[in-house]
C-alpha cells in the first residue's frame, strides 16, 4: 500500500529573493498543455488535408489564443454553474476568486467549443474543419492537468481494497484508508489512451466531423469508466441511478459524438468540401 507524498504545490516561491511571486505545479501543468497543443496541432496544419486548406502555424498560434479564453471561462464558469450554482449567487465575488480552485472540465469544453466558434466565424472557416484539427491535440492537456491534480494531492478515488498493489493512502483526504490514485487512471485513459488512438485515426483524411466525433465519444466513454474510481464531490454525491456528475455529463458527450461521427460517414474529407482557402499575395 502506498503514501501520497504529499508534495508542496508551489513549485518555485520567488518571495524568498524578495519577489512575491508564487509558481505553482498546477499552473506548470496548464502551460505544459498548452505547449504540448502548439507543437502538435501546428504538426496537424502541415497534413495534406488541412494544409490544401491553407492552414499555417500562424493559425494555430491564434487558435491556441482563442481556446486559452475558452479553457479559462468556460471552465470557471462551468464549476459555478454545474458544482456550487447556490454558493456563488449568495457570493458572486467569489466567482473572480480562481487563484481559490474550482474549475469543471465540462465548461471547459463548452468555453474552448464557442472560442472555436468565434475563431471559424472570423476566419471563415468550416467550425467541423476547425474542431477536426485540434481534437487530436486536446487529450495530452488533459494528462498534463491529471499530474496536476496528482501533485497537488486532490480529486483523489474511492475506497480500494488494500491488497491493490497502487493503492494510495492520501492523507489530504482525513482518511487513513487507501484509494484509487484516480488521477493516474484519468491521466492513462482520457489523457495517453485517448491522444493515442485520435492521432493514429486523425493522421488520415476522414469525414467532416468525424475525428471531432471520434473525441467526444472517446472522451466521454473512459471519462464515464474513471469516474467509478473517482470519489463523487462531498457536496454532491452520487446522483440519480448511483451516478456522479461527472458521468452525467458524459452521456450527453457520448450520444452526441456517437451520432456526429455517423454523421460525417456521409460526408467527404473538408479538403473535398470546398476549393482550398487563398491567401492575400497567394494563389
């Protein structure tokens, strides 16, 4: 049985030579998803499909701008909305207090989905051409904010059976009793496993929406199965049919890829929907 080594969060405190900065592992984490997106959707923009559309680094650089927002506000929004609607409108201010936690993955999603809007929207572009580029690109975020979540000893799971070799006792839990390392199944799952198989079946031209498709029902499928490990929010428990919120979440994810990937199986790549975008001073 194993200990949470219980590591200090803040990563490097420049308060010590008289800068009150505090660098903390968590926000590592989202820098290091972010890094891991530029480098593979700019990759993504170089495939023939997507490059016969003009897409450059350039794009993506922006694109990142735009889901950086969305990441952001949808998901402290989404937490507010989803976890503690009752608290935040006794304490709206509160809402502003993100150095505090709180974030939702769910509103995440649905921050970066209208931040892909406005950015198809502004470049004219198909918003299933957009989403079918970066899919692929979003898993390993999620496994950098799951080592996040590890280091700083929170989301832990649900009781395990002490003879589970990976067992972890987390004392940030109050409990002496060991768990699930629910983060590292998370990080495995929606984060390698899921990178893994949207690379391989995105690096070939598929139907418009069809790679997208393919992330959400992948997403919300190992999402659902993770959360049988993870311990439900104290302050909200299991739900109806002994399920979390988080797994209610997914099933609206999963229908919805499901029957956008059924979809695209009627429609041709996005280079055959159109001629490809000219540039100004190109042709």
């Amino acid at each position: 049985m194993l200990v949470h080594p219980q590591f200090d969060p803040i990563a490097l405190d420049l308060s010590k030579i008289g800068i009150p900065i505090a660098v903390h592992w968590y926000g590592i984490t989202y820098l290091v998803g972010f890094g891991l997106f530029l480098f593979l959707a700019a990759r993504r923009a170089r495939l023939p499909q997507f490059e016969a559309r003009g897409w450059t680094r350039r794009d993506v650089e922006d694109l990142l701008f735009y889901g950086v927002l969305g990441t952001v506000v949808g998901g402290r929004l989404g937490y507010v909305l989803f976890y503690k609607p009752g608290f935040y409108a006794a304490h709206p201010l509160e809402i502003l207090s993100v150095w505090k936690g709180g974030m939702a993955f769910h509103g995440g999603l649905l921050g970066v989905i209208v931040a892909i809007a406005l950015f198809a929207r502004a470049r004219k572009r198909p918003f299933l051409e957009v989403t079918d580029l970066v899919a692929p690109c979003v898993p390993t975020g999620f496994a950098a904010g799951r080592v996040g979540n590890f280091i700083n000893g929170e989301l832990w799971g649900r009781f395990a059976d002490p003879s589970l070799p990976w067992a972890m006792v987390f004392p940030q839990s109050n409990s002496p009793l060991p768990r699930h390392p629910s983060q590292i199944y998370q990080f495995l799952l929606e984060g390698l496993l899921l990178f893994v198989v949207l690379w391989v079946y995105g690096k070939k031209p598929r139907g418009l929406g069809q790679v997208s498709g393919a992330f959400l029902a992948g997403y919300g499928i190992l999402r659902f199965v993770a959360e049988f490990f993870r311990e439900p929010d104290s302050f909200l428990g299991l739900l109806a049919l002994d399920m979390s919120m988080g797994q209610w979440l997914c099933v609206p994810m999963i229908i919805a890829g499901a029957a956008l990937w059924i979809w695209g199986r009627g429609r041709g790549p996005s280079t055959a929907d159109s001629a490809p975008v000219l540039r100004a001073g190109k042709a």
